[in-house]
C-alpha cells in the first residue's frame, strides 16, 4: 500500500506537468528547458555511476584472472624446473651408458653392468652396494671397475645387491705394476698424509725403485683377484722409509669413488 508522501509526490508532479501544459508556448518551452537543466545532470551521474560500477567490476575480474593465471604460471614453472632436472640426470646417465657400451667393446674381460644403490654413512669412503647378487652369478672376490680404472672387489653377496670393497679399504688390497720402472708392489690403504680420498699407499716396493711422478699404475695379476692390465692410478711421489730398506709411493687413483654410479663387475 502505498503511504502518503508518495501521494504528495505524485500530486506534486501531476500539478506542475498541468501547469506546464496550459502555459503559453514561449513560458512553455523556457520552462521545459529549465527543468531539462534540472534532471539532465542528474540522468548524466546515474549513467556515469553506471559505468564506473562496470569498469570496477571488470577491473576486479581482471585483477581475479590474473591472479589465477599468475598461480598456473607459477606451478608450470615448478613443474618444468624438475622435468629440466630430470632430464639433466637422464642425460648424464646417458653419457655414462655410452661410455660403458664403447668400453665392453673394447675389453675382453665378461662382465655385467651394476647400479650403485647405496653407501655406509660410516665407511662411505670404503664401501658401497650394488644392485646385483646371487641371481645374478655374483661371487665374492669379483673385480669392480669403471671405464676409466679399478673401483673394488665385491665383498658380502646378497640375492639381490652386493657389496663393494673399494680400493683404498685395508680389506681390499691391490697388487699393481707400476710400467714405465717395472716394479710390483701393493695398494694397502688410504694415504693417512693428506685429507684425499683418491690418494692411497703403494708399498713393498724395492729400495732403489725408479719412481717418477706421472708413473702408471696398474694391477699385476699377482694378487689372484684382479686380472693384470687394469688401471689403477698414476705415481705421485715416493719416498724411502725404513732407513732407506725399502720405498713406498703415493698413488691418485684413475677412478673417482665419490662419483660413482654404475660399475662393472668382471664375471669368473
């Protein structure tokens, strides 16, 4: 129902309208452009308050998009900074497969290609598993390699991993040639003289050795182990020790064992 203001609107409207109308002509039409003045701004700010109610609301649509597509971009980002990394790993596994491939073709040895799956957080300088064991005609006593020289020999034998002793391990010693002087010694231990896990100890080498640095170091044959020819390292130094009764020297090791991934273990 309506009350009584509207009612004295309406009236209000309805006496002005009459009165406009008998009006003569010329007070007729100033009158119409007055009120014209009058209610046109008004007409013009509800149109513009329209509008800006519209573009807010665009802008507020817009800023909500982009927002969301900020976040999608973000996560595409995360995304395709692992699959980059993943592919980085691929890529270098990759170069190592390579030059395991060009190695087997070139090595008459048999042998099966192993993955490094873990290592001792206590001998992590001296052991390491692999992903081969029994099933898989592994032995104790195996030789264990990579395309650039001598890793170990396999320790405990699992059904499905085994272990690695690596060359610098008391528990895996090494006897080696070195083949420009012609001399035979032993790999005991790692070199105690400075904090390298590459260095290691060659002894039992006779007292007037021709050792120089840059000398090759590879095994003999003699230990019963490891085939002879493998390489093992290169002479750093040497020195004569007990009153001058005997030589040892300090070897770098071909193979980096803080490095490795796959090996390869030579089959009996």
């Amino acid at each position: 129902m309506l009350n009584k203001p509207y009612w004295i609107g309406f009236a209000v409207v309805l006496v002005v309208t009459l009165a406009l109308l008998n009006l003569p002509e010329q007070v007729s039409r100033k009158a119409r452009l007055a009120v014209g003045s009058l209610f046109v701004p008004l007409f013009g700010l509800a149109g513009f308050g329209q509008t800006l109610a519209d573009r807010t609301s665009d802008l507020t649509a817009s800023r909500r998009a982009l927002l969301d597509e900020l976040a999608t971009l973000r996560r595409e980002n995360v995304e395709l900074r692992l699959q980059a990394l993943q592919h980085a790993e691929a890529l270098r596994e990759n170069e190592r497969l390579r030059e395991l491939v060009a190695w087997q073709r070139q090595t008459p040895w048999k042998h099966k290609v192993a993955r490094v799956i873990a290592r001792d957080p206590e001998d992590w300088w001296r052991t390491v598993w692999i992903d081969l064991g029994s099933r898989d005609g592994v032995q104790p006593d195996l030789p264990v390699l990579t395309p650039t020289g001598l890793v170990g020999r396999t320790g405990d034998v699992g059904l499905t991993r085994t272990q690695v002793l690596l060359v610098g391990d008391p528990k895996c010693r090494v006897a080696v040639l070195v083949r420009e002087a012609g001399e035979n010694g032993v790999i005991t231990a790692f070199s105690t003289s400075v904090l390298d896990h590459r260095l290691v100890d060659l002894t039992n080498l006779p007292r007037q050795s021709a050792l120089r640095p840059g000398q090759t170091v590879q095994t003999s044959g003699l230990g019963g182990i490891f085939p002879p020819g493998i390489p093992v390292g290169t002479i750093v130094d040497s020195r004569s020790v007990g009153f001058g009764l005997y030589t040892e020297a300090r070897v770098k090791m071909a193979a980096d064992t803080s490095r490795l991934r796959e090996v390869l273990v030579l089959m009996p």
